[in-house]
C-alpha cells in the first residue's frame, strides 16, 4: 500500500469502488456549500482496504441554521439522491437532526448503501469532528475520523466486527498512531488498556 | 438435539482468535500490494 501521511493529512489513491464514488459524490456537496463533517465507522476501514460489506456510511456534520440546510437538501436531490427515512425537508431538519436522530441518503430508488447524516452530539462526534484526519483520495479531500478515535471508539463498541476493524486500523498504520493518545481516548471511553491491547494483539 | 454450549463458547472464542490472525496476515499482504492490485480486488466487493 502506497500513502503519504504527514501534517493531519494522508493522501493516496486508488481504483474506486462504487462505495467510494458514492461517498466521494456526497461529500462533495458538503465542501461545496462549507458545511464541515467528519466521516466516522466503518468507511474508515474500508476505504483503506478492510474487506467487508456495509449498508451505511456514517457522517457527522457540524449543526447548522435550517435555510442552509434547505439549500444542502435541494442540491443532495439535484444530484440524484433522496432521503430514505422522510421525504419532507422541514420535518428532517425540525424532527430528526434538531432532535439528535439521522437522516438516510441514498441514490434514487436504492436503499444501499445509504448515507447516515446527523449533526455532532457532545463527546466522541465533536471531538471526531473538531480533530479530522483530511484524506485525499485520488485528488479530493474527505474528513474521516482520527485513527486514535476511531480505534478506541470501535473498541468501546465492542461488537466482533468493530474489535476487527480497530485491530485492522491499528495494524495498518501502527507507525502513525500515537499510542498516548489513543490511551487517553480509551480512558475517556471507559475501555481497560489491557484489554485494548489484547485486542490489538500489543501491550499498551 | 443437545448442544454444549461450554463448548460452543469455547469455539465462538477461538473463531473470534482466528479472525484477528486472519486481520494480520491481510494487513500484511496490503502493506506489500501495491494499491492498484488490491484496489482493483476490492473495488466490486464494496460495492
């Protein structure tokens, strides 16, 4: 695997599954209109290389006023897609991001993969979102989630899919993670240095 | 039937060991690949 990794930004690229073309299309819409998001879950093990499937890309987006999300909504349809789970902008704004729930983005008529949208809640989502990691892939940039985070974060979740998708994170980049921060992650997240490390297969 | 589910514990353990050797070995092989070959596997898998 070819990657530069420097300053907060990895850059590599690569032949684009659907899945990145997807995310890639989406997100450009959010630069386009400044709106800043971080990329959180499982797509950040993905787009390195994990190989699994997944019906949903999660994002995490800063809140912002309704007459801009409106305008986010018009260019999201333009572009061909549509909200899966409410068909009324308003509603979506009012009832499900201002309530902390999320919306599902998907290509027109399709159901998967969707994209997960919602706005920061306090704790790990902010952080997520005020600390990105900028991927540059095959040109354009992508926010995702710092790999110190997200490792912790899947490990506070526990489920054997998640444990595999820090250890494989953890392994890829080993020389970039900066384990004291990774420790403070898993002790904000209430997760035991032994047993991350034993799931990392390294002490810590 | 009657399972062991003692047993059964046991197995779900050692799959779960296995699948984080088999996370190894496939990191392994992606550090060496260059991203064109294992992009080009992946890219209908993730669809």
């Amino acid at each position: 695997m070819e990657f530069e990794f420097s300053e907060g930004t990895i850059r590599f690229d690569k032949v684009p599954s659907s899945l990145d073309a997807f995310v890639a299309s989406f997100c450009a819409l959010l630069h386009a209109r400044r709106i800043p998001y971080v990329i959180v879950s499982g797509y950040v093990a993905l787009v390195f290389g994990r190989s699994r499937m997944t019906e949903d890309v999660d994002i995490i987006a800063s809140e912002i006023p309704e007459a801009a999300f409106s305008l986010l909504w018009d260019d999201v349809y333009r572009a061909g897609y549509e909200c899966i789970n409410v068909t009324d902008k308003a509603s979506a704004y009012r009832e499900y991001l201002r309530n902390g729930s999320a919306l599902r983005f998907a290509a027109r008529g399709t159901f998967i993969p969707n994209m997960e949208f919602k706005f920061a809640k306090p704790g790990p989502e902010e952080y997520a979102l005020k600390n990105p990691l900028t991927l540059v892939l095959n040109g354009a940039p992508l926010a995702i989630s710092e790999f110190e985070l997200q490792i912790a974060y899947k490990l506070f979740l526990g489920s054997e899919k998640d444990i595999e998708d820090a250890r494989f994170l953890f392994r890829l980049f080993r020389p970039h993670v900066r384990i004291n921060l990774l420790k403070t992650h898993l002790a904000g997240l209430g997760v035991g240095a032994k047993r991350a490390g034993g799931h990392l297969g390294e002490s810590l | 039937m009657k399972f062991d589910p003692v047993e059964l514990k046991k197995q779900k353990k050692r799959n779960f060991t296995e699948r984080l050797a088999f996370i190894d070995q496939y990191v392994d092989w992606l550090k060496r690949t260059p991203n064109r070959v294992w992009s080009e596997q992946l890219k209908d898998f993730h669809k």
